[in-house]
C-alpha cells in the first residue's frame, strides 16, 4: 500500500486546470468515518466560482467538441492507465475518506472507474458515435450525426466517489462534452486527484472542473445555470426530485440514478451456500451503503430454518469489523454521524415499533473489539431482522446500512386470480404471490433471484419491476452493462453503449442531388388571372 495521500491539505475549486482559492468562503471538515479525525479543510464553491467554473467549461467546449473521437479516446484509455498506476494512492484516499476497508477499495473502486473510462475511450475510438446514412431514393439521402450537448452538471453521491466521478465524465468527455463535476461534501477528496490525471492524460484544460459543497449551496445553483445542458445526479430519491425538477425548468437533460428498496427471490430449489452468501454481499458489502442492496430478502419456508441457520454462523464467522487499513477487515464504519445516527434509528424502529424479530444483533453478538483509537468512529455492526411484514417501514424505507430483513413466504399458498393472471406461474404458483410482494415498492432499481433452475429463474427477472436485475449473484455491474432505475429509482442509464446517449443529440440532414426538388410547388399555374 503507498504511504502517500492523493489530496491536499486545503481543497479549493479546481476550474481551468488548476485549484483556485477564494477569500473569505464558508469551509468545512472532510473526516475520516473510523475515528471521527479531520482529513482536510474543503472550501466550499462561491457563486463567482461556480460561475467560473462553467465559464472555463463554455470556452474549452469548442476546441474539445471538434477533437477527432479518435484522438478523444487516447486521452480517456491513457487516463484510466494513469488510475491504474496510482490504484493504491488513490485506493487508499477512497477508505480515509469513505471508511470503506482497503480490502474493498483497492480491489473495485479505483478499478471499476479505470474501465468505464477505458471502455468509452474504445467506444468512440472505434466509430461507437458514428451516425447512420439512409438511402432514400437514387437521388436523395439522409444521414444523421451525434452531437455533444455542451456543458454538463455531474453531481456526485458519497458512497463510490471516484467510481462516480468516472462513470458521469467518461460518457460525457468520450462525446465531446465539457463537465463542472460535484462531488459530494462528505467524501470530497478524490476529486482534485482525479481531475489532475485527466489532465497529465492529455485533458485540455476547462473541459473538466469540479465545484465543492452541499446541495443548497453548490448543488442547486449549479443545476440551475442556464448554460449547463444536462444534469446527471446520483442520489437519494428526495433530492433526486429536487434536481430533476430544477432542470426540467430548463428543460435540460437528466440522467437519474437514486434510491432502491431491491428485493431477492430465494426460490425453494436455491443451493443454501450461494442463497446465504448473495444474500450477504447484497447487504452487508460497503456496509450496507450502496443503492443496489438486496435488502428484503424473500425466504421460502422450506428453506428459511436452514437460511437463518447458516447466515448467522457466517455472520459470526466471516464479517470482521476492525482498522480499514487491515488486509483481514472486510466492515468498515458507515460514512458519517449523520448515517449512523439514521441507521441506528432505523434498528430501534424495528425493534420497538415494527416489532420485528431480531436473528442477528452485531452489537450483542460481537461486543466491540476496536483499537482505542477507532471508538470514536461511526461504527454500526450488521443487523439481521426476521419474519418481516410487507408493511413494516424497515421493509419500506432504504436505510442504507447493514440492516437485512428477512420476509418469508410459503410455498403452499395459492394467489388470487388477478394475482395469477398478473405473474402466471402454473407450475410454482407461490411464485405469484412473491413477485406481487417483491414489486410492491414504489422504487426500482435492482432486484435479483437465486435458483438452480435457469429457465425458472429468467422467468422471475422478467416479472421483477427493476432496471437491474442478477441471476444466482448480486452487484457486479461492468462497464458494458448499462444500469439503471425504474419508477422513482431514476431516469435513464449509465455504462454500456445506451449509457453514452444521454450524452449527446441527434441531428438528421436530408439531402438532396441535384436540383429542382421544390420546383412547381409555387409555381404559376398556366391561364390563371
């Protein structure tokens, strides 16, 4: 791992390919989750600075939107090999400042951002953007181009940081888009990093630049400008809202990817490894912090002693709390006071008003084994409720921690027949009912079954209401896989080819060979007075 840090002391805002600092604005304190220590002092974006920063993003749009693709693509490839080269320094700024375990950034988030900026550097370099030419008739045609938007807002959520910050500037910079980024205020010191290797990459400078500070402050100002053309935020659904209506008053482009209440379908015929260990990784990996989770977890009753059983034995076993530094830690602290504070609440409202069963208490179970100096940080240990109602706010809410409930179903029950005609599945009637319950969530991101049957298991993902679904895994989203939220988990994607769309705007030109086309249409008529 490298003893060195990729941030600096103070952070300003970094706009026309350098950082600058402003008198007299507001500040505030990145800290370190695990103990609660300050990293860095953030000077939060004046509105002179963010007009600054578009500005820088306005003037460099000409040159960087008329650069060939290919030459576009080179400098994208060469910035991911730059992220690759300097994984560990920057690994290890993402676990400071997210408390994420080093076992988990050094091996996805610095490498999950590397190859979406890869893959669109490959993407338009081999002629992805290019339009299409339709022959109309012998003497005419039509052919169409994908044009670049202009100046696009990237707002940042603080679960993934750097990974964020790749996944909304590769589409945008691989079509010839400039980009003020936000990073979110709790986890902001990835940023200035990540926009000097898009520079030493070959960036000119203006075409990336990067504002700090709340929502209030920073963030809506921004969505708001009349010369960004696209918002593209990630999020809880709340604010999600907020930004989207903002921009629509603009009728600027967004690209929403927010909140989830996923569920998984544990079929009877599951292998019980797998079904307890997906369940696990879709729960409790980044602690519970990523819009994704799998957090209701639909049980069969010929399963569910058996489930129960073995995941607390792997709870016990295999989830291990300590230093994020630590090779051996796979748990880090949640991200700040604010979402301990919200998860813990969360805890207590199952337990003294849903009045769910408890089958795995972290807290009681493994009496805190923490280095003196890591107390003082925001540490919530996993949380397994059981017996879960469809009605209960702990099945409803996302609570965005390591808090799974468990929801049983039986595999004798017999659906409605509008249940039944909704999910038709004759041969596994119980089915019906679960996906019914599975989708009875007004979000839509991510939902998932586990099942030794294939065929079966295709028929479930098709009836589940989400945007991202997996078979027999939970989680992994590569660069060619577009992702994204139905109903109010989003709008639009992000990744895979339909990810760089969003991106950009069509235009068609019909053209014409030779001349006369519109001749005789306003013509003299012959013996008219």
């Amino acid at each position: 791992m490298s003893n060195t840090t990729t941030y600096p002391a103070e952070v300003h805002t970094f706009h026309s390919g350098s950082p600058h600092p402003a008198p007299h604005c507001k500040t505030f304190q990145s800290l370190d989750p695990s103990n609660a220590k300050s990293l860095a002092t953030v000077h939060t974006s004046t509105s002179s600075q963010i007009d600054a920063a578009v500005s820088s993003a306005q003037s460099a749009f000409s040159g960087w939107s008329r650069t060939p693709a290919l030459q576009r693509g080179r400098i994208l490839v060469k910035a991911a090999a730059l992220l690759r080269e300097r994984n560990d320094a920057l690994a290890k700024t993402e676990t400071l400042d997210t408390g994420k375990p080093w076992s988990e950034t050094s091996t996805v988030d610095v490498a999950t951002g590397a190859d979406v900026l890869e893959y669109y550097g490959h993407y338009v370099a081999s002629g992805g953007l290019d339009g299409e030419c339709t022959k109309l008739r012998e003497d005419a045609w039509v052919y169409t181009r994908n044009e670049p938007l202009g100046v696009c807002a990237g707002i940042g959520a603080w679960n993934y940081p750097l990974q964020i910050a790749c996944w909304k500037s590769a589409p945008c910079l691989a079509a010839g888009n400039c980009m003020v980024y936000k990073p979110s205020e709790v986890t902001p010191l990835h940023a200035q990093a990540y926009a000097e290797i898009l520079l030493e990459a070959g960036l000119p400078r203006g075409v990336f630049n990067v504002v700090y500070g709340n929502g209030p402050d920073v963030g809506a100002p921004l969505a708001k400008d009349l010369d960004i053309a696209k918002v593209s935020f990630t999020g809880q659904v709340s604010t999600g809202q907020k930004v989207a209506s903002s921009a629509a008053e603009g009728m600027k482009s967004v690209t929403m990817e927010l909140g989830g209440k996923s569920p998984i379908v544990i079929c009877p015929d599951a292998n019980l490894e797998d079904a307890v260990d997906i369940a696990m990784v879709a729960n409790f990996f980044s602690t519970g912090q990523v819009c994704t989770n799998g957090t209701r977890v639909f049980v069969p009753d010929t399963l569910k002693a058996d489930f129960e059983s073995l995941l607390v034995r792997k709870c016990k076993e295999g989830i291990r709390m300590g230093p994020p530094f630590d090779p051996n830690t796979n748990l880090g602290p949640l991200v700040s006071k604010m979402q301990l504070e919200k998860v813990n609440g969360y805890i207590d409202h199952g337990k003294m008003f849903d009045n769910a069963k408890v089958l795995y208490d972290g807290h009681a179970q493994d009496p805190s084994l923490l280095p003196t100096d890591l107390r003082s940080g925001y540490w919530c240990p996993p949380f397994v409720f059981t017996d879960c109602t469809d009605r209960m706010r702990i099945a409803r809410d996302e609570i965005f921690g390591p808090v799974m409930c468990i929801l049983p179903y039986s595999t004798s029950s017999t659906p409605s027949l509008e249940t039944a005609e909704l999910y038709p599945f004759p041969s596994h009637p119980y089915l019906s009912d679960v996906l019914r319950r599975a989708n009875d969530t007004p979000m839509g991101l991510a939902a998932g079954v586990v099942s030794s049957d294939l065929t079966l298991a295709h028929r479930v993902v098709q009836h589940l209401e989400a945007g991202i679904t997996w078979i027999n895994t939970w989680g992994e989203s590569p660069a060619e896989m577009p992702v994204g939220g139905w109903k109010l988990s989003g709008v639009g994607v992000e990744n895979g080819k339909k990810g760089i769309e969003a991106y950009t705007r069509n235009k068609s030109s019909l053209v014409q060979m030779g001349g006369g086309a519109c001749a005789g249409v306003f013509a003299k008529v012959e013996g008219a007075g």
